[in-house]
C-alpha cells in the first residue's frame, strides 16, 4: 500500500470517528433536552458549558434572567446564594460525587429539588468541569410527610384505645404498644420494640394465644386470657387480626375482669334470675340445646300479633321470621357464643309481625355451661326497640339536617364536600364547584316583619332554591341566612355561573308571606374544585370570600373566587390585627399633662402631624389641622385611607379618637404657653361616627379641657355631614350640648355629603370647611369658582366663617380672598408637619400677603368671642393636604 493509500485511509478514518462523535453528541444533548430534570454543567472557572431548556426555565422563573452558555454561573446568582453554589462546585472539582438538597418558594420551580453533583473526568482522571442535574422531588417530600402523618395519626388513635394494643411481627417480635397497655404494666413503651414474645412473664397464656395464631391460616381470632397485674390476676378478651399477608398481627386486650364476676354471678343465680324476668315486659326465650327445643313465653308471642297456640317450640319459629338479610348474622353470632368464642349474646335485628311489616328487636342471651364448659341451655329476651330504632333514626336525620328548612346542615355538607374532594384525587379531569350564598338584607326583614316571617322566608327560599338545581346537587343551610350548594361533576365555570344566574332571576318573583309581598335578593360566591385546594374548609372560606366581595360590589350579584380576594381578605385581617396590637400595647392610652414625644422611628405608633391653617386678610398662621399617622414597624406611615375605615368598622376608631383628642389638647397647650404673643391656637377634633354618638363623648371633652387647662373656645370638634346626617334630630342636641360647653363647630368637607340646606340653618356651627375638590377648580374651566363663591356667600348668609382647604398656588388664594373667604390651608403654605417643625414655622412666624389686597392688621385677641378657626384635626383625613 503506497503512501497516498494511506493518507486517504487516514483520512476516511477520521471522518467516521468525527461523523460518530458527531451523532453521539447529538444523541446525548437530545436526551438533555427531553428529560424532565434541569441539566447544566460548568467549566473550572465556573462558566456553563452546557444547559437545557429545563434549566433555563427554572432560571428565568427563579432569578428574572436568562443564561446562556459561557456566562460565569455564579456571576448571575444574587449574591446571597453564590458561596453555597461555589461551595457545591469546588467540592466537585476535587473529585467528589454527591447531591444536596434545595428548598424554593418561587412560583414556576420545584418547591424540593435534589441536586446531583458529578464532577466530569478526562481519560487521565483529572477534573474539567462539573455535570449538574436538578430532579424535582416535591412528590417524594409530601408523601414521605404524608406517611409520618399516618403513622403518628396511627399512633395516637391506638393510643386513645382504652386497651391493651400491641403488634408483632410473625417472627414473634414486638414492633410496639400503645400507652395503655404499658401503663398497665408498668413499663416505657419503648422497652417493647424489639423483644421477643414471652419476655414478660406475667402473660404466659397470651404467649401461647400468640404463637398458635401466627401458626394457623386464621386472618382473626379471639381468646380469654388471665394476667397478673400488680400481682393481682386480670381478665382480659384478646382480639387478634393479621395484616401484611400474614407477616404482622395486632392484638387487642380488653379488661374483662368485672364482666367475669358478673357472669360467674349471674351464673350462680340463674335460676332465681329467670323467676324474676318472667314477668318482665320483654319476650323471654329458654333453648333447649340437648332436645333443640324452645319455650317462647307468651310476651315474646304478643310482640310479633300472634297468641299463644299460633307458634311452636322449635328454633325455626325464630329464625323463619327474622328478616332474610340478618339471619345469617345472628345465627353465626348464636354459635359464636355457644361455641365459646364471645361471651354474652346479644344481636340488634327485625323480626317479621303478623301484618307483614318488620319490627326492630334486641335478642341477648347467656348459655349455661357444664364442667366441661359445653353449652347446654341458653335463655335470653327479646325486646322491641321499634321506637328507639325509629327515635335513633330522627336524632340521625336531625344531626345531620337544619331544623327550619330541612336542607342539610352543615356537618352533611362538609361530609359531601370532602366526598367530592376525594373523587378529584382519584380522577383528575373531575370538576366540581361551591357556592355560597347570603341573602342581602334580611336583617330589614327580621326587623321590620319579625322573626316568624323571616323563617318563613328562609324556607321559601329553600323550596326555590331547590328549583333551580339538578336531582344530584347539594344544597345546605349552614345558620341564618347563609346557603351553600355544591354542584358535582360540571363541565367548566360556566355550569356553575348559569345555576347563580337561575338563582338570582327565580329571586325576582316576590314572596308572599303574612298577606304581603316580600322582595330579597342574594349575592353568591363561587369557588371551583380546581384552585388547588384539598381541604373542604379551604374551597368554603374561598367560596365565602367571593361572596363578600360580590357584596361590597353592590350585592345581587355573583363573583367567581381568585387568590387576589384571599391575599385582599388575608392583609385586611393582617392590618386589623396590627391596628389592636397597636393599641393593646397602650400606645393610645391617654393620659393627663405628659405625654412622651413620637418620632418616625419609634416602631409601631400612632403619630400626630400639623398643616397650618392661615389668615387670608393678614397672611399669619391662625392655627394647624392636625392628622393622624400610624407608624407601622414593617410598611412605615401608614395612609389613613387604609387603616381608619377599618378603625371605623371594628369600633376601634373610638379609642383612636379618644386619644387623639387628648394629643390635640395637649399640643395645643404647649404652643399657647411658648407662644403667648401670637393670636391664640386653637385645635379642633374630628369626631368620627362612632365617636359623635358615644355616650362618653361629652365627658372626654370635658376631661380633655380641664386636664390641659384650656379655654373651651380655644377647641373646635369637627364632624362630616355624613355624621350629622344620620340622625339629624340626635345629631342637634349632641352639637347643642357640646356647644354649651363654648366649644366650637365645624362641618367638614361641605359640599361633598348631604348637603341638607334644611338643616344646616338648625345646627350650632360656627365655621364650614370648603371641600379641596371645589377648590382645585378655581381657575378651571369647571363651575368651581361659582360653587366656592356660592358656598362662602351660603357660609356668610349663616352667621358661619369659612375655611378653605387644598389651596396650592397664589391664584386660588387670591381668587378665595377676593371671595372673602376667612382662612384657608393647603400645600401652598406648608405641608402636613412634625410638631417639632410646626414648632419651628410658628417660631419664624412667616406671612403669606395676598398680592391684590392689603392685608389687615392682625386682630387683638378677644378671648369672648373667637373670630379665626380651629384647627381641625381630621382623624379620617385622607388628603395630603
């Protein structure tokens, strides 16, 4: 072969070696690309050298960045996680194989993942780089929980068992107790794993029972034993069942001591026994066992219509009229006793009447044994239990149903819920749906109409309701006006909203109840079986969520539940709690002179700030609105637009006010005393709702001016138009006595509420507040100026001065002077401030003129008759102003 032959062979050599490395890379990286685990490796320097798709996946979801190969592994990890990766690595680069296991919370990657580190050698053994593979093992962690869950679930029913209860392994080993029966012995269960059978003497007979089992083809099986306890002797009744195939075996003993006396006693008095039941109530029987004959008294004959010739005295009278369903099963539970293996007799079962129908009877009998302990008599009775069977029946069916309506209550409801959850688990494609419905109003209807009618309405609804369902649903009153349906086995979501749909328009049609017609509507919630929930609690929390959002939308209506509304429910109730921690800690305790300075940095606090209110004829500070602040240690200030309505709907905002109004004083009558050359401050209280109709607002007023030593007059209480709206006539005596004490009066936000020109002439207020709405439009396109000129000409007409609130430039104050507005406040002169700033702006004592007017003098003060505003301190503001 010449030179060239060989070049070529060469040659072609090497184009099929490099054509199959070729294909097994190709085959390897499609195997990476296909399996389900996330596959990388790196270079010694860390950088990726190969990556599927998985792992970008996971990446992107974990981390928001996408990774290619030949970027620096660890360089695109957050910092807090590179050491433990860069540990990972180096210990693989030295040549060691071995996983680790990672925990994530991030929606879109395994919540457990095993990480499989295995470093990549060179034909010389030496370490190029690591391969790296991630398996998600979220199954395997919940069933292995699932399975600890058992066995302690196990372990504690066997405990609760007023019984010996132990296990063994058919090698005749203990695999454990429960803590019954080593109390009883004295001993640490623990001290039993392990053993062998017999290690405890003081059972010999339980033993031999033991072992005998374990060597038959029994599945289960019962013996009497006796056992010494506390060296006294015990009667116990073994209860013997198999399991794993026979490899392990249970064993319960019950205490039968006291029984046995019974019996060896009712044993000695047998005879005696059966005189005095003779006449008894109950059917008495006496059997024969050696001529198989059997004596039915006469009671026992009455019971089922017949006399006394009608029946024999064979065993066949007996058993030819119990129900063909039970007579095999009290037939065996004879011979079980006969036989020795149970030790009294006694058997719930029907027996056939005359007329043809089946009466519940409750057979007991004893056998009398002879030296031998055969069987050779057995007398019994025969009771009629008709009337507690029925009786039993009804308890059932009440448990189980609500009384009024009829429907299933709420431990049946849960009962087929948790059915339906069960049946998702074994079909996947299986959907199933919750509604739960409250009727809106039915309070009105309580009240207006009384109870009677209401539950007439309630069972009205009921029938309707059922209408509207197919034979297989379920339908549920849980307490009050509260209705659940569970709809099994539907298509999608829109199965569920056409049933609420039905729902809503059969509750169009009025109820005529008591002679009149009744109007109610319902809001339903709607939760499917597909959210991811395994607990019936959780799909009817997430149905009752719905339906309280479907509430605050304006009722008569439907909402589908989304985890939005659980997280909404879920920070409502956080917030809550956080607002009680916050005053349970005594944060808004008042108390008399002395309070301690708040700062933004003292945790979780309820804080003051102060926006002045100026004079708009002299440009001077004539006061502040003070606001409330919540300094929560996590979130920082907290709006008033989010935690005052909830303050308002758990009535906390009545503390809240209370101790508000005692700061106000108590700043208020600092600055009085560091500032007696200026024209007197005066502060004035927001009262929320709550607050204005408290029977002990009046009292904390009074306290609060008397504490601080004020002058009444120096104190304004500002109330919304709302406040006083609800109950105009009690709204004007609580404003007249709180004016007898010379406060002074503000309504807040004029314009905005009722608005009633009616009334307004009929309340003691000394100023009105311009809403900031109005004001914003001075300027505008808008109809602002003239509602602003038209409300402080109103104001005026009144006797009332007038503030205005949400001024931010020179335009709207030189327009609201020109108005002959008195006083206005806003972003133009300041903002909300700390009172150590408030402090500092009084202290520099700044003037605002107006620039088309020449601004008057500053007035002298009359203590008499105050002629600037209060300083309104809103505790529901929710403006910046």
């Amino acid at each position: 072969m010449s030179t060239s032959d060989v070049s070529d062979y060469d040659q072609v050599m090497r184009t099929q070696a490099e054509s199959e490395l070729r294909r097994q890379v190709s085959n390897l990286l499609a195997l990476i690309e296909n399996t389900q685990d996330a596959v990388w490796s790196i270079d010694p320097h860390y950088s990726i050298t190969t990556l599927n798709l998985v792992f970008q996946q996971q990446f992107v979801a974990a981390y928001g960045r996408d990774i290619q190969v030949g970027m620096n592994h660890l360089d695109c990890l957050p910092p807090s996680e590179r050491d433990r990766w860069q540990t990972y690595y180096d210990q693989a680069l030295k040549g060691d194989r071995f996983t680790a296991e990672f925990h994530s919370d991030v929606t879109g990657i395994p919540a457990h993942s095993e990480v499989a580190f295995n470093p990549i050698l060179t034909p010389s053994c030496r370490v190029e780089g690591v391969a790296v593979f991630s398996r998600n093992i979220s199954d395997r962690k919940r069933a292995d929980q699932a399975l600890l869950d058992a066995k302690d679930q196990l372990q504690a029913v066997l405990d609760a068992v007023p019984g010996c209860v132990s296990w063994f392994s058919s090698d005749l080993t203990y695999l454990g107790i429960n803590r019954y029966l080593a109390a009883t012995f004295q001993l640490n269960a623990d001290s039993f794993i392990g053993e062998k059978l017999g290690f405890m003497a003081s059972s010999p007979g339980f033993a031999e029972f033991v072992k005998r089992f374990f060597q038959s083809s029994l599945q289960e099986s019962n013996v009497e034993i006796v056992a010494t306890v506390n060296h006294q002797p015990r009667h116990y009744l073994i209860v013997a069942q198999k399991y794993q195939q026979g490899e392990a075996a249970v064993f319960v003993g019950l205490d039968i001591t006291e029984r046995k006396r019974v019996e060896e006693a009712l044993l000695e008095s047998q005879e005696r026994y059966a005189l005095a039941v003779r006449g008894a109530n109950d059917g008495l029987w006496d059997w024969n066992l050696k001529t198989s004959s059997i004596y039915f008294s006469p009671r026992w004959k009455t019971m089922l219509g017949y006399q006394e010739p009608d029946i024999g005295n064979r065993p066949d009278e007996w058993f030819s009229r119990v129900h063909p369903e039970e007579v095999d099963w009290l037939k065996a539970q004879l011979a079980a006793h006969l036989e020795g293996r149970s030790p009294s007799f006694e058997v719930e079962h029907r027996m056939r009447h005359r007329d043809g129908s089946y009466r519940w009877m409750l057979s007991r009998g004893l056998a009398v044994r002879d030296g031998q302990q055969v069987a050779y008599r057995m007398a019994g009775s025969q009771t009629d239990i008709t009337e507690r069977k029925r009786a039993e029946e009804q308890l059932l069916h009440d448990a189980l149903h609500d009384s009024l309506t009829g429907l299933f209550n709420r431990a049946l409801f849960m009962d087929r819920l948790s059915h339906a959850i069960e049946q998702t688990k074994r079909q996947g494609h299986y959907l199933f749906a919750v509604l739960f419905l409250d009727l809106d109003s039915f309070k009105v209807v309580n009240d207006s109409l009384g109870h009677i009618i209401g539950d007439e309405l309630l069972v009205a609804i009921a029938r309707r309701l059922e209408s509207c369902l197919r034979p297989g649903d379920t339908l549920a009153r849980l307490g009050g006006d509260e209705f659940t349906i569970l709809l099994e086995n539907i298509q999608d979501l829109s199965a569920a909203t056409r049933v609420a749909d039905t729902i809503h328009q059969q509750l169009q049609q009025p109820f005529t109840l008591g002679g009149q017609d009744v109007f109610t509507t319902v809001s339903i919630g709607i939760a499917l079986s597909d959210t991811g929930c395994d607990r019936p609690d959780e799909l009817l929390r997430n149905a009752d969520t719905a339906m309280y959002r479907a509430k605050s939308l304006g009722r008569a209506r439907h909402e589908i539940f989304n985890v939005e509304m659980y997280d909404r429910v879920v920070a409502r109730l956080k917030l809550e709690t956080d607002l009680r921690l916050t005053i349970a800690a005594g944060q808004t305790t008042p108390t008399l002179l002395s309070y301690p300075s708040k700062t933004p940095d003292d945790g979780q606090d309820f804080q003051m700030r102060y926006q002045p209110i100026v004079s708009l004829s002299t440009g001077y500070i004539m006061g502040f609105e003070a606001l409330v602040r919540w300094q929560h240690p996590k979130r920082g200030l907290v709006s008033p637009a989010e935690f005052i309505p909830v303050a308002e709907e758990t009535g906390l905002i009545t503390q809240i006010g209370h101790w508000t109004l005692r700061e106000a004083c108590r700043q208020l009558k600092i600055w009085q005393d560091q500032f007696p050359q200026v024209h007197p401050l005066a502060m004035s209280v927001n009262l929320s709702s709550r607050q204005f109709s408290s029977n002990d607002l009046l009292g904390q007023v009074k306290q609060a001016i008397a504490d601080f030593q004020l002058t009444p007059h120096t104190l304004k209480l500002e109330i919304t138009e709302s406040a006083v709206m609800e109950d105009a006539q009690v709204a004007t005596a609580i404003l007249r006595q709180l004016k007898d004490l010379h406060t002074q009066l503000l309504i807040d936000d004029f314009g905005t509420g009722y608005s009633s020109l009616s009334y307004l002439h009929q309340f003691p207020i000394d100023t009105v507040k311009i809403d900031q709405s109005f004001v914003r439009c001075i300027g505008t396109e808008n109809d602002g100026e003239a509602i602003v000129r038209a409300i402080v000409g109103l104001a005026h007409n009144l006797g009332m001065t007038v503030i205005a609130e949400g001024i931010e430039d020179a335009r709207q104050m030189d327009c609201l002077c020109h108005f002959q507005a008195e006083y206005g406040q806003g972003y133009f002169f300041a903002k909300p401030l700390t009172a150590e700033d408030a402090t500092a702006i009084l202290a520099a004592n700044p003037c605002w003129k107006p620039r088309h007017f020449v601004p008057a003098p500053i007035p002298t003060p009359d203590t008499s008759q105050p002629s600037h505003p209060m300083i309104s301190y809103p505790i529901a503001d929710t403006d910046a102003s």
